[in-house]
C-alpha cells in the first residue's frame, strides 16, 4: 500500500507530507492528541527555541553596552580562542573524567540502594531511611564540600585519624594536595550528596512491577538475589537505560561548584572543568561571547552523544529516548 | 542442610541490610545535624573549627539574625504560592505532552519527541532569555514563577517511560468504551501514574522552591515578590560581604571583643535549616503514593 | 472508579494559596496607599516634594527595617524615601541584565561598564550649580575624579576623601603579622627585615613545638583565586614599594613583579622554611574557613596578609582569652637600608559611589539631597547617630559611647532599625575630623581605642612606647601621582584582563611548586614559572597599567 522507498522509514515520511492523505486522516482521527500536545510544543517553541537566536552573540565580540545590530561580528575567534588555549585538552579530559565516575558511581550506588531498600519490609524503617538519606540534597555544595575538607584535612581529620588508628597508614595523608584522590574525592562527594535523592526515581519505577511476577516466581522456588536479579532489575531496565541515555548528553556537565570549592593551585591540573575555564575567561570578565561559544560546543557534543546512544540502544533493542 | 541454609539466610541478610541502612543513615544525618550544631553555635567560636554534633556555645543569635529583616513571612508564603501553582500545572502540563507522546500512533510523537528532548541541551543564554520574558511582561509579575519552565523534557521523558510501562490493554479498552485520548488520560493513566507523578512532583517542587535566580533577574526591584529563597540568598551575601570589608572602613572597631557576632559559616548554617525544613517535609508525605502495584489491581476490577 | 485524589488535593492547595497570595498582595496595596496619601498630606511647601529615590547598590546587604530611624529622619526632613536594591549573587551578571535591558534605578554605585553604557549623566555641572557642598568636600579630588575615557564626572567616590586630621590608631593594611606572645618571650626586640623575623619565629618554634597541646606551625600562607594577596603581594612590601597590587611603580613606569627576582628571594625564604618543616603543610590547599581556624587555635607564629582579612579569627582568639595569641603588624623589609613602605594616604575612591543614571526623573532634587547629607550636621547623624541616644558628649565637647551603647552597635538586628549603615557606605562622607575636632566616624575616635584596648595590648604598646598600632610602621609619604595602580580597571574581555587572570593561575599553580620543592629543585622550579609568564601577554597588562599611569600624570598633576 505504501510505496517501498519509504517504507524504511514511515514516521518521518509521514510528517514531510510525502504521504498525504493518510496522514490527513490518521490526524483527524488524532484529535485530542493533537490538541493536548500542540499548545506544549508552541510553548517550548516560544520559551527554549526562539531566544537562541543570542547565539549570534557567540560569533560577536557582544557587549552589553550596545544594540544587537551594532556589535562587532568576529566569527570564529571565540571558538578558536576555546580550542586552542594549552588548557583545553585538559580541562576537556578533567570533565569527561569526573563526569563520567560521577555518573557511574551515582547509578550504581543509587540502583543498589534501591533495591536494598526494597528488601526493608518493616515500613517506618524504610520510610525513615529513604527520607534521611535524601537529606544532603538540600545542603549546599559550600557547606558540603566544608565538611568534605575538614574530614580529610591532615590536621586531626576523621579519615587520616582512622586510618592511622586502624594500622594502615604510618602518617597523615595529604589528600586534597595530591592529583591522584582529587577525582575520586569529587566521585565520592556526589555520592554522598545525592545518594538518597537519585534512589527516588527507582523506587517509584520498582512500584509499577506487576506483584504477581514476585508470587510466580516464589511458587518456582526463586531466591531473593534471583528474584531481584530477574524481576526487579528487569522491572525497572527502562528508566536506567532512559536516565542513561539523557544523562550521556550531560557529559560535558561536570559542574564547577565543587571542583572550585574543593581544588587548589596544586592539582589545578586536575581539577578545572570546561565550566570553571568558562566562569574565568567568559564570565568573570564580562565575555558573554565566550560562554556562549562554550555552550554551543557543549550542545553540539550533547547531540551527538545522545544520538549515538540512542542508536546503540535501538540496535540491543532496548527502551530509547526517541 | 538445604532448609537450614533457608531459614537462616533471609536472617543473615535481613540483618546485614539493616546494618548497612543504619550506616547509610549515620553517614547522610551526619551533614546536617552538623549545620544545626554550627546553627546554634557562637559565631564567632565556630571560626576555632572543631564543632560536630553539638554545640559548643549556645546561641539563637543566628536565628535572631535570619529573622531580624522581618521580610520572611510574607516571602515565605510567596515562596509557598510559587511552588505549588508552579507544580501543580507543571505536572498536569508534562503528563499531558507525556500520555501524548508516548501513543505509538500519533503521527507527531517522532519530530515533537526530538524536538522537546533537544531543549535539555542547550540554553540560549541569560540576555536573551531576559528579553523574551520582557517582552512578554513578566518582569515584576508573580506570574514569572509560574510559567517559565513548565515542561521539563526531562521530567516528561520519565512520565513518558512510565506510562510505556503500564499495560497497553488498559489504554485500549477505555478505547473500546468510546473514550477519547483525553479522558483516557485523565480517568486511566494520570490515576495509574501516582508514583512517578509524586516523584515529578517532588522534583518539580524542590526546585521551585530552591530557585532565586529568576528573582534575581526578573523580580528584584519588587519587594512584594520576593521569595524566600532570595531573602536567605540576600542575608547570606551581606553576611559575605560583612566579613571582607566592614573592618576596612571602621578602622577600630575590629579590636573590639564583641564585635559582629555573627559570621558568614553561622549564618549560612541557619539559613539552610529555615530555608530547608520546609522543603524536605514533603518527602515523607508523598511516599504514601509509592505503593507497590496497588493501582494495577484497582483498575483491573 | 477513577481516583483523582492526588489532582484533586493538589488543588485544594492550589486554590488555598491563590487566596492566601490574594489576602497579602491586598495587605500591601493598602499599607502603601496609607504611607503614600499620609505623606503628601503631611507636606506644605512645594519645594520639598516628597520623592522617592531608587538606588541600586552593588555590594549585598540587607534591607533595613521599614520603620528605622535614621531614613525616617532622613524621610521627615528632606522628603526623600529611599527604596535600596542590593546585590544578591554576582554584579557582572547583574549589570550585564542590567544593560541590556536599558533599565536603570534613579541612582546607582559605580562601575566603568555604566560609563561605556551611557547610562550615568555627567555631574560637574550639576554638582557646580546645585551642590556647592559636594563641590567643597571634593576639591581636592576633582581632576582625579573625570573619567579617563571622556573627561567627565560620573561617580562621587564614597571613600578616601579626607577632612580635616586623620586619626589613624589601628592598620588594617598589609603587613607581617606576628603573635603578641612571641614578641614577649623575645623581650620585645625592634623587627626590621625579614630574616629578624623569621629568625625570632624559628626560634620560637623550636622552644615551644606545642602550643595548647596542638603542634605550633610557625608561619602560614594563604592563597584563593578570589584572594591572590597573602602570597603574592608581599614581596613589594620587602622591596620597599607600597601596595599597588600587580606591579611594582618606578619613574612612573609599572612592571609585574612576581616572575621577577624581588619575589624569587622571598619564596627562597618560604622554601627553607618548607624544607626545615616550619612552614605550614597545608597552606596551598587550605580553605579560607580552615585558614581562619588554624589562626583562631592561636598556633599560627605569623603570615603575611591584610588585618581585616583575619579579624574574625582575632575576635574568636580574644573571645578565648588568648589575646596574648592575637597579633601585631611589623613593617618588614629585606635589608635594613630599605625604608618600609606598608602605610599609604588614602586616596578617592574612583569609579565607586553614587552615580546618576539617564533615567532619574529630577536629577536637580537627587544632587540637592546628596549635598545636604554631606554638611556636617548629617553626617554626624549618619555616622555617630543622634546625641544621647547612639553617642554622648562629654565636657570638653567630645563624642564617647557608653558601654551599653557599643554593645547596641555590635547588635545586626538593632543596626538594621537605627543605623543608615547601607546607603552611608556608598554615599559622600567625611573622613577624618569635623571642624568640633571629633573623629568623623566612632572608629577613629582617639577614647574610643583606648577604651577598647586589652592589658596585653596595652603591655605591647608600652613596650615599644607606643600610643597606636601604626606607630610601628613609616609614616605614610605623600602619595605619588598616580598611586595606587590596583585602582585602574582592566577593560572587561580585554587582553590585559586575559593576561591578569593568566598571571593568577599561574601563581596559584606554581607558586606552591616552587616553595614545597626540595632545595636543590627550587631553581628548576622557579624557572618553570618564569616560563609559564612568558607564555603570557604580560605586556598587554602592563601597557594597559602604564598607558592609564601616564594618563594619570597628565591630567593629575596641574591641580
């Protein structure tokens, strides 16, 4: 019925029209549809896509103090000044380094809690875990990362005392002066921070597992470890692979809070995020141009990242983004 | 052999799990009841360092001092307003685009699915961003809480994966009972989405209620608007600010013992509790709607 | 059978707070009405119109309170209510919104990006026909105060415009620092260079490697990106050249000086310290709170840094009683033929204060209300307060504060309802005495330091048979033309701005190479940061410094 070149690719083809009538009709019989999603897109349209036209300012040396039709045009300089700057490569591999522990450690870990809280059966006890443990979220990073530095310090801080005290260590370890920890300090202070805050959207997926898999495979003799293995994981397969798959896209996100709070002139190396280079060069010294330069560079990046693992994710023929 | 290994290991590992979540438990309480400890403590003896648990020197000079400006109150209900309109609508607004586009046979769900996901990964920029909400008069209007930043991709991607995961034959019976999308979506699927609403819900509110930023931007010269947020973020940065170059200007006066008692670590510390406490109440009271699998038997009757 | 209760109580919420936003947002309305047809009843002449003057503020602080008692004086007498927006987050962004927007208050602290913007009006002739007050107070700064870009006045500088004596009894400006206690055991010898100093510390630290059970760190360093100068700016002071930041100034010419030898031969110094373990380990990887913590212990010996970026940690040891742990400011030169240079003149703040924009409705009205307040009686009012109530007057005509008074003073809820702290420190003001011969602020009141004064400051002052604090430093010489250099802004995005952030990473990543390197290794590391600065476009920082000095020389000296 439909003619063969395009059968490949159906969706698409329907939307440039190439295959009128019947997409005519499918829409009329889409109405509702139609009505309750258009309005969103034309509010996403007015508030996310039309003020990009200030991307322009990436190719301008823009300021402020005059009119959008009077900055000077400069065309690529920000990009090339982004680029070639000796710091670049390393600021680019200290953030995709960071990013993707921190991305990794906090699945993980999140998952893991997850479904262990999902083995509390007593009520109040679980509630009251899940409810503590997402404290930390609303604690600044000032004040976390204080507290970070003051557990590592080599001054009577608890994890040098304890590793003393437990024969492991002979003297105090600098912790935050040494390059070698600084990434895996960022790691473990995300985790701490956003622990109980990313086990949230797990526990809500584990909710829609149907409870009479978990009675069929009791009637099979399953053990925990393979019930969780075999019906909770797989239950919630979905959002991990979705959560994945947006979060690629923030790869080159890595923040600068913490890495500002927490590093120093010694591991400067190690610590500085495209973010941080960013805040320095663009920001702090009034260059709009630059961090808009910066941004596009992070939304092209995005781009291809999520498109790949999109693909990827398509071929293993699991849930995707689109 | 075998039953005995059976009886016993749901013991062992019902033990060892509740160890681990004390555990988990002490290590987050940890931050917290330390910001309380530096809330209630002398200023001036939380610079020697050194307070964990407890005070060393009680004091409510802290939260005198959050509290003296008297613009709290009136701040926090708007804080209040914002948040839960703002959540409210985003909600009902995401869920609506996510029931839409997770119809496998709506013609538009491929190029609106892209097209919304894309706003995850970019950002125009402040200036650009300022005019469009100039233009549309928002500038000194409550209504700047409320509408930017309704639809959340990223929110609607996790209603949208939700709803994939309920049963299509729900969906297609109500169908088959001459519903239309519409109702279909407000009498099957919005019910049926109780957890992941409630977990939207939570993220939706926290960050609402967090934001200062567009106060900052598009609210600041109108008191009347100000949220709680940004009075906090207000006395933080005076408290900053205090610290660096007051002692500049008063020449003596840093002699003085009893100068400045309060200090930028102290203030910080109370203002996280008031600006906090608030927020964080609303966990415990959504986790009712994280029942495991009680809507799929409801509906199925 | 559809449940709806999790919508549905939703909006039971939803419309509870509509009505409780409703019920403020009236309450508002009618108290503003109610304040708004009060005052224009209460008025007579036409003169004093009451106005209401929008003011944006650049540095954040908090909102008084509605009802305190100076702006009501303030209100009551020259009509004018002042509606204050301060600064909350960074002030770049800020401006830039700011701009961009076009949207500007009646009045608006300085920033160069303003002038550029156009959003300030030109004040000489505004200040000449209308203000014969402000034209008085700033006489002397006037030619300081055009513009280098146009020549003209956009800003009336808030601080660093002298009246009268200055009674200076405290440093708050750089210097070493050293612990009162150390100075005692030593008998109190004159410090003069460096090596007197770091020889009395060492020394001290080998007699005393605990102090209160902790172990002492004989000397510390602190350096951030926001706070470059405990590291960095010391070595101008050793050299003899007073504090103009970056560069050091010679005929009029500016060049940077951290890469240079002048500061290799201190961080040689640090770097023996280091490697004899006298120098605290952790000084380049400590946080500001932790620095501040260490201090407070009372172990630290000395460091190098400005009084009022450790005063909190010197209130925290007086607190402690261990005000004999407090510290006092030493002069340090390298060689004892080099005269000390740590204490400067003030000079106007340029590009700071009140500036006009375009938008003010009755500029005329706004300058009229400034050259009020800067005449005598205001500004006592605004920085004593009001007689008997803030301060009291003795029999010989001076100004005191009773002990109960002070301690009001140090209270931040009562300031926010009885002092003008927020819009004084922007405005025109005195310094120095008033015409009565009384301290233009509490601060500099000669009994009021006194009064204050500890029996351990007390011994030290009388030791050395001094009367103040800055008795142990040079008198400050009058100050070149230009002075000081660290006044001149770097044009936003510009290279030279570039290379100044440049030069800082540089120092904050090598500096600690150099000092925590082994001693035999201390060339070799040193020459890495030389050559990391030559990577940098230093000159374009220094043309840029000197370009400005030079235009200063021109258009400063015919005064």
């Amino acid at each position: 019925m439909a003619d063969i070149s395009m059968a490949t690719q159906p969706e698409k083809d329907a939307f440039f029209f190439h295959s009128r009538p019947s997409l005519l009709k499918r829409m009329s019989g889409q109405k509702q549809l139609i009505l309750m999603s258009l309005p969103v897109l034309a509010y996403v349209l007015l508030f996310s896509y039309y003020p990009i036209w200030g991307w322009s300012m990436a190719f301008q040396d823009y300021t402020p103090i005059k009119d959008f039709t009077e900055q000077t045009w400069v065309g690529f300089k920000h990009f090339k000044f982004l680029f070639s700057d000796s710091v670049f490569l390393t600021v680019l591999r200290n953030t995709l380094a960071m990013s993707f522990i921190n991305m990794m450690l906090g699945f993980v870990t999140s998952i893991i809690l997850a479904l262990l809280l999902n083995e509390v059966k007593v009520k109040w006890f679980k509630r009251s875990i899940q409810t503590i443990s997402y404290l930390p979220h609303f604690l600044s990073w000032i004040i976390v990362t204080g507290i970070v530095a003051n557990v590592l310090t080599v001054d009577n801080g608890i994890l040098n005392v304890v590793l003393m005290k437990l024969g492991f260590i002979d003297e105090p370890i600098m912790w935050l002066s040494n390059p070698k920890y600084f990434w895996a300090i960022v790691g473990a202070s995300h985790v701490w921070k956003d622990l109980g805050w990313g086990t949230i959207i797990y526990l809500a997926a584990i909710t829609s597992i149907d409870p009479s898999l978990y009675e069929a495979a009791d009637i099979d003799g399953a053990n925990r470890y393979q019930k969780m293995w075999n019906i909770t994981l797989p239950g919630i397969k979905s959002i991990i692979v979705i959560l994945l798959i947006m979060n690629l896209g923030w790869i080159l996100n890595a923040g600068f809070e913490v890495q500002y709070l927490l590093g120093n002139g010694v591991v400067v190396d190690w610590s500085q995020t495209i973010d941080i280079f960013v805040l320095k060069y663009g920001l702090q010294v009034g260059n709009y141009s630059l961090a808009t330069a910066a941004g596009i560079f992070k939304t092209v990046v995005s781009i291809v990242m999520i498109a790949g693992a999109n693909a990827i994710s398509k071929r293993l023929g699991e849930e995707r983004l689109v | 052999m075998r039953t005995n290994k059976y009886q016993l290991e749901p013991v062992v590992f019902q033990t060892f799990n509740i160890m681990f979540m004390i555990l988990i438990a002490v290590v987050t309480l940890y931050p917290f009841l330390n910001t309380i400890a530096i809330s209630l403590n002398a200023g001036n003896d939380t610079i020697r360092g050194g307070i964990y648990l407890w005070p060393r020197v009680w004091t409510d000079q802290n939260y005198r001092a959050v509290f003296a400006g008297g613009t709290l109150l009136h701040a926090f209900w708007i804080s209040v307003a914002r948040t839960v309109l703002h959540t409210v609508l985003a909600l009902f607004v995401t869920s609506m685009l996510a029931y839409s586009l997770s119809r496998k046979e709506y013609v538009f769900r491929k190029p609106m699915t892209i097209i919304v996901i894309m706003t995850m990964y970019f950002s125009a920029g402040l200036i650009p961003h300022y005019f469009l909400i100039r233009d549309l008069h928002l500038v000194n209007s409550f209504l700047v809480y409320i509408i930017p930043g309704l639809v959340s991709a990223y929110n609607m991607i996790i209603i949208r994966t939700y709803i994939q995961t309920l049963p299509e034959g729900l969906i297609e019976s109500a169908k088959i009972d001459g519903a239309g999308d519409f109702r279909t979506f407000m009498s099957i699927i919005l019910p049926l989405c109780q957890p992941v609403l409630a977990t939207v819900a939570l993220f939706v509110a926290v960050s609402q209620w967090n934001s200062w930023f567009d106060t900052f931007l598009y609210a600041s010269s109108k008191q009347e608007l100000s949220t709680l947020q940004y009075e906090l973020m207000k006395l933080l940065s005076s408290s900053m600010n205090l610290n660096s170059s007051s002692a500049v200007t008063n020449g003596g006066s840093a002699m003085e013992g009893t100068h400045e008692v309060v200090t930028p670590a102290s203030i910080r510390a109370a203002i996280t509790i008031v600006a906090s406490v608030p927020i964080i109440i609303v966990y415990p009271f959504l986790q009712k709607y994280f029942v495991h699998g009680m809507q799929l038997g409801s509906v199925k009757e | 059978m559809a449940r709806l209760k999790f919508l549905g109580s939703g909006l039971l919420v939803l419309a509870l707070s509509l009505a409780l936003v409703g019920c403020n947002g009236n309450d508002n309305g009618a108290d503003k009405q109610g304040s708004v047809s009060g005052n224009s009843g209460g008025e007579v002449s036409g003169k004093l119109e009451p106005i209401t003057i929008s003011a944006f503020i650049k540095s954040a602080n908090q909102q008084p309170t509605a009802d305190n008692r100076i702006y009501k004086k303030i209100k009551d007498e020259l009509g004018v209510t002042l509606k204050m927006e301060f600064l909350v987050g960074d002030l770049q962004q800020k401006l830039g919104v700011m701009i961009a927007g076009g949207d500007y208050p009646d009045i608006i602290t300085g920033d160069t990006k303003l002038v550029g913007a156009k959003a300030v009006i030109p004040l000489e002739d505004l200040i000449e026909q209308h203000a014969p007050n402000l034209k008085k107070h700033y006489e002397k700064s006037w030619n300081r105060m055009k513009d280098s870009s146009d020549g003209h006045i956009y800003w009336l500088p808030n601080t660093g415009v002298f009246t009268g004596e200055v009674t200076a009894t405290t440093h708050s400006g750089p210097a070493f620092w050293i612990q009162k206690e150390v100075l005692k055991e030593a008998g109190y010898p004159k410090l003069k260079t460096l090596d007197d100093y770091l020889k009395l510390i060492r020394d001290y630290a080998v007699k005393h490697p605990e102090i209160d059970g902790q172990p002492t760190i004989p000397f510390t360093t602190f350096a951030s990106e926001s706070k470059m100068f405990p590291l960095v700016n010391a070595p101008e002071h050793l050299a003899g050249y007073p504090n103009d930041g970056n560069v050091i100034v010679d005929n009029g010419v500016a060049t940077v000086f951290s890469d240079k030898e002048i500061s290799k031969r201190y961080y040689k110094e640090l770097n023996t310290l280091y490697n004899e373990g006298l120098l605290d380990k952790e000084a380049f990887v400590q946080n500001y709170d932790q620095y501040l913590a260490k201090l407070s212990s009372g172990r630290v010996l000395g460091m190098f840094d400005q009084q009022w970026n450790f005063s909190k940690a010197t209130e925290a040891l007086v607190a402690q009683n261990k005000g004999n742990r407090t510290y006092v400011g030493i002069p340090l030169v390298y060689d004892s033929n080099i005269k000390d240079y740590y204490r400067d003149r003030s000079v106007a703040n340029l590009n700071n204060g009140f500036g006009i924009t375009k938008d003010a409705k009755d500029p005329v009205r706004i300058i009229k209300f400034l050259d009020t307040l800067i005449t005598e009686d205001w500004q006592k009012l605004l920085n004593w307060g009001e007689k008997d109530i803030d301060y009291k007057v003795d029999e010989n005509g001076l100004f005191y504060r009773t002990q109960e008074q002070r301690e009001q003073q140090a209270d931040p809820t009562w300031k926010l309802a009885n002092k003008a702290e927020a819009f004084l420190a922007q405005a025109p003001k005195w310094e120095g005495t008033y015409s009565d011969g009384n301290a233009s602020s509490p601060g500099g009141q000669p009994g009021e330091f006194y009064e204050v004064l500890k029996p351990w400051d007390k011994e030290v002052l009388d030791a050395y048979g001094y009367k103040s604090w800055t008795e142990f430093f040079s008198p400050a010489p009058e100050n070149p033309v230009y002075y000081p250099a660290w006044q001149i802004s770097l044009l936003d995005g510009s290279p030279a701005a570039i290379a100044n952030k440049q030069m800082n990473d540089a120092s904050l990543k090598f500096l600690p190479k150099v000092i925590m390197s082994k001693q035999d290794q201390f060339e070799s590391t040193w020459n890495e940061y030389v050559n990391a600065f030559k990577k940098i476009n230093v000159k374009a920082y220094e043309d840029r410094i000197n370009e400005q000095i030079q235009w200063r020389i021109e258009n400063w000296t015919n005064k």
